[in-house]
C-alpha cells in the first residue's frame, strides 16, 4: 500500500512544501482534479489551524504528516505537539446570516467536514492526531480500451471517427489506446480532437497512447511537435507494455 511521510516547521512558510506533499498523494491516487482540489484545501486548513492555533504561543513546533493509500481511499494524518485541541468546543459557523452579522472562525472546520468523507480528531496530554479520508474511484490497471481509427482524420469525418473514443470518455474512462495504423491522412483538425482527448484524459490522471503511426501521419505530428506531446509507440504491444508496467511501478 502506498505511503509516504513529511515533517515540517509549524510555520505558514510551509503550506507551499505540505501542498505539494498531498499533491504527490492524490497524484498517486489518480483523483480526478475535483477530488485533488478537495484534498488540498482540507489539508490546508487543517494545517493552518495547527500553525496558527496550536502553536500560537509556541515559538518552535513542527507537523508530522502521513498519507496512505488503501482498498479506494486516501488517508491523511496530522499530527501536531501543541496545545491540546478540541474541536467540539468551536461553534459552527453560521453561512446564513446577513454577512456582516456572522461572527469568524470555526470554518476550517467546517470546509474540512464538507471536503472529506471522514474528519477524525483525537487528542491527549502529548500529540493532537487529525485523520482525514477521502474515497476515490480506484482506477483499473487492466481496463486499457483500444481503439482503431481509419481512414482520413479531416475536418469533415474526425468527429465520427473519435466519437467512441469520447464516449468512453463520458463514461469514466482513463487509460485510452489509439491505433491509427490504418489511418491515411491527418489535418490539423484531426490533431486537435486528438490533443483535446489527451487533456481529458490528463484532467484525470489517467493515460493515452498511439501506435501504428503511417509515415506520412508521423510527419505531420513532428512538425506541428506534437510528436512531444503524444506518447507514440510502433505498435499496440509496445503500447500496452509501457502501460502496464507505469500501473505496476
């Protein structure tokens, strides 16, 4: 199972080194950007929390965090050295009030209620321990869906030729290969449904391969870069070995 730890000063100096901590988790967990955003907030309140209530008479102090991933959720614990924390004696925030008749405080709280799926506090004489979760949809590692195009990608017949490719996309999916071998021509039309399949598919962390590239379709892709931007193989093996060994890592 997936982890990794961090401990950092408890200074607002270190949110940037935490964000990127958690970031490295979700990435991890192939969520989707929603879900990512979610757990950077969550966690960056809690930790600001820390900083400055915890350890708000405390010159020195650190944070010790950890993330686990397991069977489809993320877990994020925090734990903190400073002044013992109960979170049952900070009224709820009230979000309905006229603006100017709210009182502050309590919506860290809240948000991180609102953002995971569980928020567990514990706290005694030596260490405030928070444990955050939040449930992801577990990618598949074998569920690769192959599609074989033909023909000419052009303005006029690209959008019928990728339209299972985006409906598998509208159905969830995340691991997509390719095979243009049979396809003939390629305008610049035809790159750009292409390239913003991939960006769907990055927005979810998932992975898109081509193969079979005919000579004269290769050349159109390295001279618009594109050869840069796409993960291209000379075949579909070539292809589905890369993505099984990347799940596997």
């Amino acid at each position: 199972m997936p982890s990794a730890s961090l401990t950092v000063p408890a200074q607002l100096d270190s949110l940037a080194v935490i964000s990127e901590f958690v970031n490295s988790a979700t990435h991890r967990a192939q969520m989707s950007e929603r879900e990512a955003w979610q757990v950077q907030l969550a966690v960056d309140e809690a930790a600001t929390n820390i900083i400055q209530h915890a350890y708000a008479e405390v010159d020195t102090g650190v944070i010790q965090l950890k993330w686990l991933i397991e069977a489809g959720e993320l877990q994020i614990t925090l734990v903190d050295n400073g002044r013992p924390f109960d979170p049952t004696q900070v009224p709820a925030p009230d979000i309905h009030s006229p603006f100017e008749d709210r009182q502050a405080g309590g919506l860290g709280i809240y948000l991180m209620h609102k953002l995971m799926d569980t928020v567990a506090f514990d706290f005694d004489d030596a260490a405030n321990t928070l444990v955050l979760r939040k449930r992801f949809a577990e990618p598949n590692a074998v569920a690769v869906q192959r599609f074989a195009l033909d023909g000419r990608l052009d303005a006029r017949s690209t959008a019928t030729a990728l339209a299972p490719v985006n409906a598998a996309l509208a159905a969830g999916a995340r691991t997509i290969l390719i095979d243009l071998q049979q396809v003939t021509f390629l305008s610049s039309s035809g790159l750009r449904a292409l390239l913003l399949v991939r960006r769907e598919i990055n927005e979810r962390h998932g992975a898109l391969a081509l193969c079979g590239l005919q000579p004269q379709v290769e050349e159109v892709f390295a001279m618009t870069g594109f050869s840069q931007v796409f993960e291209i193989f000379r075949t579909a093996g070539d292809a589905l070995a890369s993505i099984e060994s990347r799940d596997s890592a």
